[in-house]
C-alpha cells in the first residue's frame, strides 16, 4: 500500500465512536423503562425478558457526536493547528468539500432513526414507515446524485434502482435484527468488507477512497460500542431507531464509494456491493418467499429468518450468529477479489457466492420440513 496514504486515521477514528457509544448505552438501559424503549417477549421473539431496546439512539448519538466534532475542527483547523497530523493535512481540502454531502447523509440518517424510534415506542404501519423511507431515499438521490455504480444509459432507471437499493438495505438490516449481536454484527463485518475494497490500490483510477472510508470506520468503532451491550445475553436491543440508521447509512457508503471505471477492464466490479451485502439481502429475499408460499403478510413479523431458520437446523443462537459473520465474511472477501480478476474470474466468484448461499438455503430448507412433519406428528 501507499505509504503516503495515512491509513492509520481508519482506526483512529472509530475510537471516539466506540468509546461514545460504550458509555452511552449504560445511560440509555438505565433510562429505557422510563422512555417506553422496552422490548417484551412475545411468541415470535427469541428473548425471555423485557430487554431496553434504546440502542440505536446510541449508535446515532456516537455517529453524530463524532462528527460534529470533526466538523468543527476541519472549519477551525487554525485553532486546532498543532494537533492535526501533518500526514493528514494535505487531505484537509477535500474533507472540507464533503461536509455539505455528509450532513445531508446525517440528516437524513437522523429522520430514519427518528421514525424508527417513534415506531419502536408507539408503533407505525407500514405503510408510513415505508412511505418515509422512500422519500427520504428520493430526496437523497435526487438532491446529492446519489446513484448506483451500474452504467445504466437511462437516468429514471439509476434513480429509482438507487432508492431501491437504499430501501431495501434499510428493511434488510432491520429484518436482520431478530437475534442477539445479528444485525449489528453482520454490518460491522460488511462495513470493513467495504472499507478494504475501496482502500486497495488499484481498483479504480480514483485510489483509494479515505473519506468514505472514514465515514465507515467512525460507523463501525459506534457499532463495536453497541456490540459489548448486545452480546449475548443482550442487555439492550438496537431496536428500529438503530436498524433504520444502520442500514440507512451502509446504504448510502455503498453509493458514495467507486468500484471501477466504466472505461476500464473491470466492470464487472459493479456487482462488489451485492456480494458484500449478500447476507442481508438473502435473508430479505428468503423472508418474502416464505411468506409468500405460506400465504402470510409480507409485513408481519415472524420467525422464519435466516438466523431462526439455522436454530431450526440445530444450532445454538450463539452459533447461529457465528455462521452468519463467518457467510458474510466469505462473500465479502470474495467480492474484494473482483477488481482483480477479469470477466471468468468475476462469473466464478459470482457463481460461488450463488452457490454458497443456495446450500445454506437447501439445509434450511430440509430443517424446516422436518420441523413441520414432527408438529404433524
């Protein structure tokens, strides 16, 4: 790697997200009760015990602490001069020129987690939540131009496949969020996935992309900090305010960071965001067919998720997470391999992915009916 390209700031700056959301999680159990942020147990959730699901309020409030921090040093930089690294300043610029598209993100993240919570304490249809989400999606798209890497010649297409894209991941990672350290997890583990594609050399004439980057690691150190709390035993869920945010905000990196040019012999490299996002959109896709074929609503809850589906198997919960991180991780590393293959080698990569998770499905599958035929039984 360049070794003029300051990565270290990478795990420098999750460090004060962590500690931020660590702290503030011990604030938000103890005040949970009182705010109505209390999940109970029911007979389509895994938990035994009324758990505070405050968690994605912490998430946000490390994300944006963290930032705004930041924010004031880089328009300050004079007062803070003698603390700014000289390996970093020459970057100084262009992290200036991105705070308008950063708080636009924020914002926007900021109304999701918002609807989340509301939701989390009163309860919303979903046909509201959805609504919002679609229009906060548009509204970023539109306004930043957003869009998705696919060199797709008819512009209404890019758009609305961007929304898309943005709205499923934000429904994918809240349908994740069923099991203790699942969700949050899986999106730590995609987000470093992201974070080394885009800072390898090389894989597009841009170089690596620090300030995407950047905003994935302060993510993730918010993560780790909610990860010690909802270990399992859980002892605070992130809740909808927390999975909105969550998947919201991986959404929108996937749109920011550059996969190839489309003039160069890697195109193929488009489809790097679907293969690190793998887990989350099967687990999505899955849902919907089950509840398709078994005539149910396509909005109800219910326990046929992916992590559900491997206890069903005979998994423990704990270890039912763990196949979970360890699928994620396999695809996420074979999709870091894209940009550095050509076309047979991406078809082959794709057809792995494909197949891995068409294994995991028939295994679910096989406990599912053996499942049904003993309650027949």
């Amino acid at each position: 790697m360049d070794q003029q390209i300051p990565y270290w700031i990478l795990i420098v700056v999750a460090l004060p997200s962590g500690l931020l959301a660590w702290l503030s999680m011990y604030w938000i159990r103890r005040s949970a009760n009182r705010w109505g942020l209390v999940d109970k147990p029911n007979n389509r959730k895994v938990h035994t015990e009324p758990t505070p699901m405050g968690g994605g309020l912490g998430i946000w409030l490390a994300v944006m602490v963290t930032f705004s921090a930041a924010t004031v040093i880089l328009l300050a930089d004079d007062l803070f001069a003698a603390w700014i690294p000289a390996s970093i300043t020459p970057y100084l610029d262009g992290f200036r020129e991105q705070l308008g598209s950063l708080w636009v993100l924020l914002l926007s993240g900021t109304i999701l987690m918002v609807l989340g919570l509301i939701d989390d304490i009163r309860g919303l249809s979903w046909k509201l939540r959805l609504t919002v989400q679609c229009l906060v999606a548009l509204a970023c798209v539109m306004s930043q131009q957003w869009y998705l890497t696919a060199f797709i010649p008819f512009k209404i297409i890019t758009i609305l496949g961007s929304v898309f894209w943005i709205v499923m991941l934000i429904n994918s990672f809240n349908m994740l969020d069923n099991m203790d350290a699942a969700s949050a997890g899986v999106a730590v583990i995609s987000s470093l996935m992201l974070v080394l594609y885009i800072i390898i050399p090389g894989a597009t004439s841009e170089g690596p992309q620090i300030f995407v980057a950047g905003f994935l690691m302060v993510f993730v150190g918010a993560l780790l900090g909610f990860l010690w709390h909802n270990r399992p035993p859980a002892r605070i869920f992130m809740g909808d305010a927390g999975s909105y945010f969550v998947g919201f905000c991986i959404a929108i990196a996937t749109l920011l960071a550059t996969y190839t040019d489309f003039e160069g012999s890697g195109v193929h490299a488009i489809m790097a965001p679907v293969i690190i996002m793998a887990v989350p959109i099967y687990d999505l896709i899955t849902v919907m067919v089950i509840r398709i074929v078994e005539g149910r609503s396509l909005f109800k809850p219910d326990k046929s998720h992916f992590s559900h589906r491997l206890v069903e198997l005979g998994l423990s919960r704990g270890r039912a997470v763990l196949t979970m991180y360890l699928t994620t991780a396999t695809t996420g590393l074979a999709a870091i391999l894209l940009q550095q293959v050509n076309l047979l080698g991406a078809i082959l990569i794709i057809l792995m992915t494909f197949c891995v998770l068409s294994l995991i499905a028939i295994l679910e599958n096989a406990a599912r009916r053996r499942s049904k035929t003993d309650l027949g039984d």
